[in-house]
C-alpha cells in the first residue's frame, strides 16, 4: 500500500507514517515544516526520514500535490492550521491552508484522476460539533447554542437547554450531532470533512473525516503556544510559573493519546475498511481542565499557583466528549490508553526537553487584543 500523508511531518502524522511504515506500506509525506509548529529553519528528522519519503512542500502547491497522488493508493490528508484561538483573527490563514488546501487536493484528485487512489482519509475535528450532546430533564437530548460572552462575563459558564434554558448534562456527542462549530478552526474542519466526503462518494472513493478529539502525548509540539493544553500547562510550570485557568476549570474536554489515535487512523487506512462517513476517535471519557492542571502540578511536585480567573475565550466550548460507537463497529478499534497512564507517558517525555518561554503570554494578548479574550466575574 501507498500512502501520500500531508502534514506527515506533525504529531499525528509523523507517528503515523512510523506505524504503517512498520506495516510494510510505503510512505511519502508532504509538509511545509511550518515555522510555529517545527521552529524557524528546522528539516525533517533522521527518524522520518528513514520512514518515509518526505517532501517539503504546501498542500496548496496543485502541481506538486498532483504529482504526489499519482502514485498514492490511500491519501491521509492531515496538514492543516490548528489553532482554536488563533483561528478567530488569522482568518485568511486558516481558510488558506485548511479549505484551500482541500479544495486544491480535491481538484487535483476529480482532473488528474490519480490511477490508483482508493481511499481519502481526512482529519477532522470535535471542533465541528461545538458544545455538542447534552440531556435536558424536560426535552431529552438537546444541542445547545453556543454560550454568548454576557453569561461567561457573569460566570454562567454552561450551556443550557436551548428550547427552555434550563441546566443540561453532558452526554458523549454521537456523528449524529449536528455541525455548530464555535470557532473559525471548526468551521474550516466542518467543510474540509464535508469536502472530502463528497467528493469520495461523487468519485466511488472510500472517504473518512475523522473527528479526533483531543490528542496529546510524546512527539506533539512543545514551543507551539497556540495549541495544545498539556504542552502548555507542563512548560508553565517546569519553568516554576503558575497556572491560570479559564471558566472555573470545570470545562473538560476528551483527551485521547497519540498511540490510540495512530491505532484508529490506521486501522481506517486499511484495504478492508470500506465506506465514506465521519468517525468520532476519542477516549470516550471526559476530564476536566482543574484535574489535568492539578495532575501536571504533582507530577512535577512543583511549588506553584493553580489559580481559577474565571477569564474565557470567545469559541471556546464547555465540553466534548466522543461517542466511539460508530468506529469500533466498523473497525473493531477500542483505545487502550487511561488518562492516567497516557498523561505520566507524555510528561516523562516532555521532561526529557527544555522548558521554555515558547510566547504563550503573547498568543493570549494577540486574542485580549481583538477583544477575543476577556476577564471574567473572578479576574
Ligand atoms: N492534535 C489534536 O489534538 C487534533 C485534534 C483534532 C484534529 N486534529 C487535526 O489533525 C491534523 C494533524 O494534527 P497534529 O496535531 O498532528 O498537528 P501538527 O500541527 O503537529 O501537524 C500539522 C502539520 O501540517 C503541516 N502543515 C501546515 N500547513 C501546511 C501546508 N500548507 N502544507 C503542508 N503542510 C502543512 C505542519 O508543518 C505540521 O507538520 C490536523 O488537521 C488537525 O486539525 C488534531
């Protein structure tokens, strides 16, 4: 098996291309090396390239993206912008790389006619459900709207009934949720997905988006400021700095590790898993931000402030967590990782580097700045 892997080079895709290298199949990976992700002037690591042959290059790049699905049997299309916060001012950006991107590899795929392509598998996001599934005692399974920045300036942090504004609990969302994203980020992932899926049914291709919740453990990136909680919290406090947490820290998110993830892209990459469809990939249990904040603090038994500042983001959600019936049907894939276990793996890991100032301040002045950040009831 072929595999053409954009944005190889990143946390997912780097330890993908290892996996299904390992598996016999021959990997190419595509990737800029962006800048904020890798670091300014980096090359692709000896590891990876034993693994794969790796091409630096944009998605958005048509002839080279052209030339590289000719020989691919399975494409897995992972290069994208990832930052929620981000997305909400570096909007050409984001529409840039995430839909452009898909549109150029999209039409490269419908009038190049790759001859061997059989299979589009791309990377979505929770991001595209917004707050996702809750029960409301009186109306059953509802989908709130997303929370207005009047409520969190006031502390009312969570989502309520949208038919009688009551209080709601969270339920793990199912692919049956409707789309609601909160951020630009989500919207981008809402369209590449559906991009991506039509265009595989249109084609006779098989197609998955697959809806990652989020992934964290050994190999993602440590100097990006802009994404990724547990990177950020671990540098924060190996450099002896307190943590301020958003809302009242009772926000929790899915937290999946990378092996299981790899395992779940994997197993969908395979000859004998047909269909075109999106798949939820999760742990199915949710922890919330206090809990990761305190674990990483104890782990580390460092002397400092885990502070609460009721300070929010605007496109932000409250909670998420997956539904992962849907892919261990089809695939068999169950995740193997606790939090617990995951999160000691990803820390002894992130031990082993430098903590550094990686700019995280800066990345929350530039949402403060655009009004995108704003202090709360407590702050
Ligand atoms: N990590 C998560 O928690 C998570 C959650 C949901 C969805 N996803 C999605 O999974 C995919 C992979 O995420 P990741 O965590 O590995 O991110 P990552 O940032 O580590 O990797 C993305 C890679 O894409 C490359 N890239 C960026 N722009 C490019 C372009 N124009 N052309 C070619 N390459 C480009 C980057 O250099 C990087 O190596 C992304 O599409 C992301 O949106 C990730």
């Amino acid at each position: 098996m072929k595999v053409l892997i954009t944005g190889g080079a990143g946390f997912i895709g780097s330890r993908l291309a290892a996996r299904l290298a390992g598996q016999g199949a021959t990997v190419t990976i595509l990737d800029t090396l962006s800048p904020q992700i890798h670091g300014v002037g980096a090359a692709f690591s000896g590891a990876l390239e034993k693994v794969a042959t790796c091409i630096r290059g944009d998605v958005c790049d048509r002839a080279l993206v052209s030339q590289l699905l000719m020989d691919a049997h399975v494409l897995v299309h992972l290069a994208a912008e990832t930052g929620t916060g981000q997305s909400m001012y570096a909007v050409e950006k984001y529409g840039q790389v995430n839909m452009q991107g898909t549109a150029i590899l999209l039409d490269a795929i419908v009038n190049d006619k790759p001859p061997n392509l059989k299979k589009l598998i791309v990377a979505s996001s929770r991001a595209v459900y917004g707050e996702g599934e809750y029960q409301c005692a009186a109306h059953g399974r509802v989908f709130p709207h997303a929370r207005t920045a009047v409520d969190m300036a006031a502390g009312r942090f969570e989502p309520r009934c949208p038919v009688c504004s009551k209080s709601v609990t969270p339920l793990a969302t199912t692919e049956a949720a409707p789309f609601g994203p909160s951020s630009f980020y989500g919207l981008t992932k809402q369209v590449q997905e559906q991009m991506v899926l039509m265009f595989a049914q249109t084609l006779g291709l098989d197609g998955f988006a697959l809806r990652y919740q989020n992934v964290y453990g050994p190999g993602q990136s440590l100097t990006n400021p802009y994404t990724g909680i547990l990177a950020i919290f671990s540098n924060l406090v190996r450099q002896g700095k307190g943590l301020n947490i958003f809302e009242d820290g009772r926000e929790s998110r899915d937290f999946v590790f990378i092996d299981d993830v790899v395992e779940a892209t994997a197993v969908c990459a395979r000859d004998d898993v047909h269909g075109v469809m999106a798949l939820n990939v999760g742990s199915g249990v949710r922890t919330d931000v206090l809990e990761v904040a305190d674990a990483i603090v104890r782990y580390f038994k460092a002397n400092v402030q885990v502070e609460v500042t009721g300070a929010f983001r605007l496109g932000d959600i409250r909670h998420n967590f997956a539904d992962i019936s849907r892919i261990s049907a089809l695939t068999g894939f169950q995740p193997r990782w606790s939090f617990a276990d995951g999160l000691r793996a990803f820390l002894a890991w992130a031990e082993t580097h430098t903590a550094a100032d990686v700019g995280f301040d800066r990345s929350l002045a530039e949402l403060k700045e655009r009004g995108l950040m704003r202090s709360g009831a407590n702050s």
